[in-house]
C-alpha cells in the first residue's frame, strides 16, 4: 500500500517525461545530427503512422518470434525485454510501445554475423501492449505481450 | 564523450554473447525540472556494435530506452581474444566508443 | 482434556461416525492417528512455508472470503468453509475441520487449542524424520517476518530458529525487506554449511547474473533431488524497491523451464521446486514448465490437504499450498523407480500445540531469544470483547481495529490498511498485547502517512489493488488480498476487468466526488520519499488507541458490496 502513490506516480511519469503529450514532442526534439535516423518513424504516433514510415506491410503475429518480459513492470522506468526470432534470414528486430506517446523506441538492424536475439530496456508510461516486430526476407512477423504497471505496494 | 560503459563479450560453443551497459540521461523532452521549465531531449539515436573491425549491428533508438541504457545480443563467432566494441551518438551530436575483449 | 472438550469430541465424532477419544490418555490416541504418518517410498520432503517469525503457539483463523475468478473459480485454493470441507473430504466437525476452515472458529479454537509454535513444530518434524531417514526440510520463505522480535533481531531470531530444527534448503519474500545486504549476509555466514538459498528469479540489475544458486542438488536415500528455488516474482512491486535495488525478479517462466533442464541434465531423477509463487500462479506455472514432479507453494497461505494434479507437456506436476503461520507442515513421500517418480503420498499435518510435546532445545533458544523484549512484547493494551483475526479477501476484524484507529488518531475521513495474509488471531476475552499488535504490524517500513487525495485517486488505487488480486491472469497476480478501507463504501465486481470493478463510492452516504479532495490515512507506504519523510510507526499508533480505549469492542467490519459472486464456492459468510 503505498498512500502518496498518485503524486509519486505522477513524479515517475514526469521523471520518465511520459505525462503531458499535450506538449508537442516534435518542439523539443534536436535537430538531427544523423541522416540515418528514421525521424518520421520515432516520431509516428499511431502504429499505423510506424509501421508506414518504417515501410512495414501487413506483419502477421507469429509464434517464430518469441517477447520475453516480466508480466509486472518492477520499474515503469526500466522495462526489460527481450526478443529471440526463430524465422530464418531474421535482418531487423525493433520494440515498440503501444501507449507510449511515441510507439517506436528502439530498432536493431542485425548483420549476418548476429543471432537474431536482442534484449534492452525500455520506459513505459502504463501499461500496455509491447511488440516486437521483426523482418525477415523483407517481410514482418510480430509478438505481443501486455506488460502490466501497477502503484505497487500491498502485497504478501 | 560521457562516461564509459561497461561491457561484457563471453564466448560459448561458438556464440559471443555482448552485454552493455551505457551511461547516459536519455532525456525525453517531456519532463519538468524542479523550476517547472521543460529538460530538453538527449538521448542515444544510433548505436553500433563491431566484431573486432567488422560492423555486425547498428541500432536506432528513440526517447524510451531506458536511462543508462542496457544491451543485450549474441554474435555467432568471436572467440577469447577478439575485441568488441560499441559506439553510440546522441541527439546533441555527442558520441562514445568503448571496447573489452571476449573472454 | 476438559469436561467442555470431551462433550465436544462426543458430540463431534458421534456426528461423523468416528472413533472416540473417551479420556486423556486416549487424547494420546488423537494425537497418534493424527501424526502417525506411515512413511511411504524412498524420498521424503517437508515443507514448511510462511511462518512469518511466529515461534510460538498462536491462534490463526483461515478465511470466509477467498474468491477466485475465471479459471480460477470453485477450484483449489478458491473454496473456503463448507466447500472447502466437501472437496477434500475432510469430516465436518473435527480437530481437521477446525484446521482448515474457519466453521464456528472460536468454539473449536477453545476446545482444539493454539497452533504452531517452532518448538512443537521441532518435534514433529523429528518425528517425521525418524521414520524418514534422509528426509529434506524445506522452507518456502516469509520466515524472517511477522514478529516484533523478528524486526527487532533483523530476522536472527528466526535464522537462529530455522537452522536449530534443521532446515535445508529455502527461498524468500519478505526476508528481502531486511535489504539486499542483511540477506546476503545471513546467506554467506549464518546459513554456510547449513541452509541453502535458492531462487532462479532473483538476478543483478546490471548484467542479469544469478544472486543465489537457481537449485540444489541433494541425494536422498540414493536418488539425485534437486530443489530449485522460486522467489516471491513481484517483491519489488510489493514491497519497496529500494531494499532490494540491485535485484530484480520475476516469474521468469523461460528461465526456470532452462533451470530444469538443467537440473535433469545434471541426473536430478526428481525436480521440485520450492515456490513463493502463490499457488494460482504455481497451477499456472505447472500447467506450462515441463519436467517438474512437484511445486511446493506458499505465498497465499491456502492450506491445502491434497495436491493439485496438472497436467502438462512433460507429463505430470503436483502443486501444493502449506498454510501460513507455522500451522502447518507438508509431507511429500515419493516413490523413485526405474529413474522416474513412480508414485506420491501426500499429507498437510496441521501442528496441533497441545497434541505434540515441545522440544525442549528448541523451547529454550525460543526463551532466550525473546527474554530481552519480554516486557516490551507483554504489555496488555487493551482488551478484545470480539474475535480479531486479519486473514480474507476484503477485511479482517484487527485490520478494521486498525482502521478505526488511523481514522481516530489521524482525523482522517478514509483509512487504507494493506491487504497483508499474516498476522494472528486474538480470541474474545484475551488481552491485546503489544506482541499481537507487532504481529499485525511488524515491517521495516512501516511509517504512517496521512494524504490529501482526489476522489478519482481513490478509485484508482482501489482498482490497481483489485486488478492485483483479481486479474483473470494469475501471473499479472501479486497474491496479497485487498486493500483494507476505512471509513467509505464501496462494491467490488471481482469478475470484471481492470479500471471497472469499483463503484458506489460513498462517504458518509454522499457519492465520493472525483474531483473533491479527502484526508486519507494509511501505513506502509513503499517509495523511497515517504521512507525519507518518516511518519509514526503504526504499532505506536495502534498501540496508543489502545490503551486509551481499554476495552475494544468486536469490530463492525466494513465490507465492500459484491457483485457477480453468486455460487463462488470462495465465499461464504
């Protein structure tokens, strides 16, 4: 149980910088040092608008594509994920955040040396769908996995 | 130039597997500081990931990685002695570039 | 045994068609055919879980209300009283009945007498182990908590304990509210040699290294036992993170079905895994990790008599609960044949005090332990006219003691009190010592606070609780019961979906205004600010409305109006 939860919710979310979308992100992004950033992309705010600019076609869930995260985020601030592809010729794992004022949060173009297997860690605003969206021989295959955010406290 | 990562590259029947933590803000643009004005955005854009000289991943990142970033991934190949190194560029245009040897 | 218990045992077991115990001696007899339990097979484990630092024989009340939702209605351990009684079988109306259930509890707690207590618990288990050589003592965590000399001693009290009756192997949840340091501390010296930790789900923050060894591998009688260990997943969420900051948890399903095959690639011919899941979250968990022949749980301090069998892709997992409190201690006889688990005897005894003799090692360490908090731990504070107990989904009479005390103390207009399982029961009549309230209330963070909060954040802390009892998915579950509320009215739709259980918000028969702002008291709260803030601890707060009551009448509980729980075989009234 933890009574100031509200206002120390609102502390993390300001913390995380999740709170007030009213703000308009584009305001305060920098100017882009690298060409090689997919702006448009990090800055969709519907997954339509990702997968559009990341020139995603109709991804099908599947089963090849495995999200491993807690169910309960210990820390909405840091979020562990991690995908495993089992689809052959597996080129790009990205992870995205379904109620995150911008959904895209981290794409990883793999090189034939790799295993298709990355994990990192990501801040959620609320709970929420993740997915991990995955190419292979250019088309995407996906997995959803709900990650919960709770006040906390209470337990045992 | 911020401050180094840790990093950690082991080899195991044939896979290097890579752990990295980075040190950085990954200020999102949104939050408020004490005085209520606005933090600007700083945060990692591109990492790249290099077997010994070879690129063999490069990543772009937005505003909701987490602070002090972590990355996970495996490399087929590599064996105790090669060396791994990763470098990141940030939204100001800073950089960094670390690396440790497969063990 | 008195006039009063003999009429009972009369009346009882001419009811149930069962053999008399006529006199004293033949009390000896009940005492017999309760623990003389044939040995059976050639690996035997014991486990005890939950005993929350009581050392001595206490009074604990099961509880009326226990529901379970979706796939988890009408089965184990959603069945309280009656249900409870017909599903195992257990006779009405006997010392087994009273054990399990909380059916007429003061009247059987008066003629049954107290349970538990280490030093009666020590002397079944030697009974045990004499006609199970080789045996292994397991103990599922929630050990170091619980008592006012458990936190006074940082929980050595309870090491000390654990090691004297022999523990081998255990897993933890709220031993982690010592801090990370306090148990590795007690893990690299005290249990050296003598106690293993074990959990495959607590890993460093950094790099995701294991803490403690995921399992251990023992031979019993021969055969290769491993005992891998699953820590409570979400004791960073319900307890406060910053205890255990370098450590993270989780379920981490993916890693325990690895941590198994690992086990059985190291020739382990039985896995079972020492669980601080919750048992729904342990069926569900055995419904899916493969190679597992049973998980022994704790958490939800369900007592459950016989197993639950699931099915799943490797074959077979058994799953049970051990009670709370001391209460109780499981027995797992397996039969290994032919490499494999052939057959399974299981038993859950409940450690009748007065039917089992104290060790008198153990009685003296107890003695010793306690002899400098004595004074502090007798203090009558007041008296019960009425039953206090805490354990049920929505409220217990001591946790509605506790909110009338917050409201009073504070002058609040709404208390909140965590939905915490442990805790013991005080019969009518007895004093209120300082020692039961610590047993309510005995955590290290444990500061009072009293908040200014919007009618829409009431509601949504109701609902975050609710969603963490009732998720229809137990792995989103974090096993505690409701928040306890004091002072408004609400109902409660158990069977519906986050955000929309909640509703009839009232105070004072006025609707709860979403947008008005209320003085709320409460305790325990887990951020780090309200740990730098401070606030009175609640055992002094209770305390003080104690003494200046002196008699405490039996509470009016407040209860939430349910909905859509018409025929839940988990409540009754």
């Amino acid at each position: 149980m933890n009574l100031e939860h509200p206002a120390s919710r609102r502390g993390f979310l300001r913390q995380t910088g999740l709170l007030g979308l009213a703000v308009s992100a584009a305001t305060f992004l920098p100017r882009m040092a690298y060409a090689a950033w997919n702006k448009a992309a990090f800055d969709a705010k519907t997954i339509a608008d990702v997968y559009k600019t990341m020139g995603v076609e109709a991804p099908t869930a599947s089963a090849e594509v495995q999200l491993i995260a807690s169910d309960i985020a210990e820390n909405g601030a840091v979020v562990p994920v991690e995908a495993i592809s089992k689809i052959p010729n597996t080129t790009q794992i990205s992870f995205l955040v379904e109620k995150n004022p911008t959904m895209l949060t981290a794409q990883f173009d793999l090189g034939p040396d790799m295993l298709p297997e990355v994990s990192t860690r990501l801040k959620m605003a609320q709970t929420s769908n993740v997915i991990a969206l995955v190419k292979a021989d250019g088309k995407f295959y996906t997995a959803t996995k709900e990650i919960k955010v709770t006040l906390g406290g209470c337990g045992g | 130039m911020g401050n180094p990562m840790k990093i950690r590259a082991a080899s195991k029947d044939g896979v290097t597997e890579v752990k990295v933590l980075m040190n950085h803000v990954m200020e999102t643009g949104l939050r408020k500081d004490p005085a209520g004005e606005l933090i600007p955005a700083l945060f990692i854009t591109e990492v790249t990931a290099k077997l010994n000289d070879k690129v063999v991943m490069q990543a772009q990142w937005g505003q909701a990685v987490a602070k002090n970033p972590y990355l996970g991934f495996k490399i087929k190949g590599g064996q105790p002695g090669d060396k791994v190194s990763i470098s990141w560029k940030d939204s100001s245009g800073d950089s960094r570039s670390d690396e440790a040897p497969v063990s | 045994m008195n006039r009063r218990e003999f009429l009972h045992l009369l009346s009882a077991a001419s009811a149930a068609g069962l053999a008399l115990p006529l006199d004293p001696a033949r009390a000896e007899q009940a005492a017999e055919a309760l623990y003389d339990a044939p040995a059976f097979g050639n690996v035997s484990l014991l486990h005890i879980t939950d005993c929350h630092a009581q050392l001595r024989p206490i009074y604990f009340r099961e509880p009326n209300v226990n529901i379970g939702v979706g796939a988890m209605a009408n089965r184990p351990p959603h069945l309280v009283g009656e249900a409870f009684l017909k599903h195992f079988g257990v006779p009405p109306a006997t010392r087994l009945a009273h054990a399990f259930t909380f059916l007429d509890f003061e009247r059987y707690a008066a003629l049954y007498g107290r349970v538990g207590g280490f030093a009666h618990l020590a002397s079944l288990v030697k009974r045990l182990r004499a006609t199970r050589p080789g045996a292994l003592l397991l103990d599922g965590g929630d050990t170091w908590q619980g008592s006012g000399a458990a936190m006074w001693t940082q929980g050595q009290d309870m090491v000390d304990a654990a090691k004297l009756l022999g523990v081998d192997v255990m897993t933890l949840h709220w031993e982690c509210t010592y801090g990370q340091e306090r148990v590795k501390e007690i893990a690299d010296k005290d249990f050296a040699g003598h106690v293993d930790i074990v959990a495959q789900n607590i890993k460093t923050t950094d790099f995701g290294d294991l803490v403690f060894k995921p399992y251990v591998m023992r031979a019993v009688n021969g055969v290769k036992v491993a005992v891998i260990g699953q820590a409570f997943p979400y004791t960073p969420i319900a307890n406060p993170r910053y205890m255990v900051a370098d450590w993270t948890f989780g379920i981490q399903e993916d890693n325990m079905q690895k941590t198994v095959d690992a086990a059985r690639g190291e020739g382990a011919r039985v896995v079972v895994v020492l669980s601080h899941n919750g048992m729904d979250v342990d069926l569900k968990m055995a419904s899916r990790v493969r190679g597992i022949d049973a998980i022994l749980g704790g958490h939800t301090h369900d007592g459950i008599p016989s197993p639950s069998i699931v099915e799943n892709g490797g074959g077979k997992t058994l799953v049970t609960n051990a009670g709370s409190n001391g209460k109780f201690v499981g027995v797992l006889d397996f039969d290994v044949k032919d490499g494999h688990v052939a057959d399974f005897r299981y038993r859950l005894l409940p450690v009748f005090s007065n039917l089992l003799p104290a060790d008198a090692e153990m009685a003296a360490l107890i003695a010793r332990t306690r002899a400098p908090f004595e004074s502090k731990l007798g203090e009558k504070l007041a008296v019960s006219e009425g039953l206090l107990y805490r354990r049920g989904n929505f409220n217990g009479s001591f946790d509605q003691l506790i909110l009338d005390a917050l409201i009073a103390e504070k002058d609040a207009e709404i208390a909140f009190s965590p939905g915490f399982r442990w805790g013991t029961t005080i019969m009518p009549g007895e004093p209120i010592t300082m020692e039961n309230v610590l047993d309510q209330t005995a955590i290290t963070y444990p500061h009072v606070t009293l908040t200014p909060m919007k009618g829409s954040q009431i509601k949504q802390i109701l609902e975050d609780v609710c969603d963490n009892l009732f998720n229809a998915d137990p792995y989103y579950q974090q096993g505690g019961d409701m928040v306890r509320v004091g002072g408004m009215s609400y109902s409660c739709d158990p069977t519906a979906t986050m955000g929309n259980r909640i509703g009839d918000m009232t105070l004072d028969a006025k609707p709860i205004d979403a947008e008005k702002t209320y003085k709320v008291a409460g305790w325990a709260p887990v951020s780090e600010a309200a740990r730098d803030a401070g606030g009175e601890p609640i055992w002094d707060l209770v305390a003080r409305h104690l003494r200046s009551k002196k008699t405490i009448a039996a509470p009016t509980l407040n209860l939430p109006k349910l909905k859509n729980v018409e025929g839940n075989t988990g409540i009754a009234s």
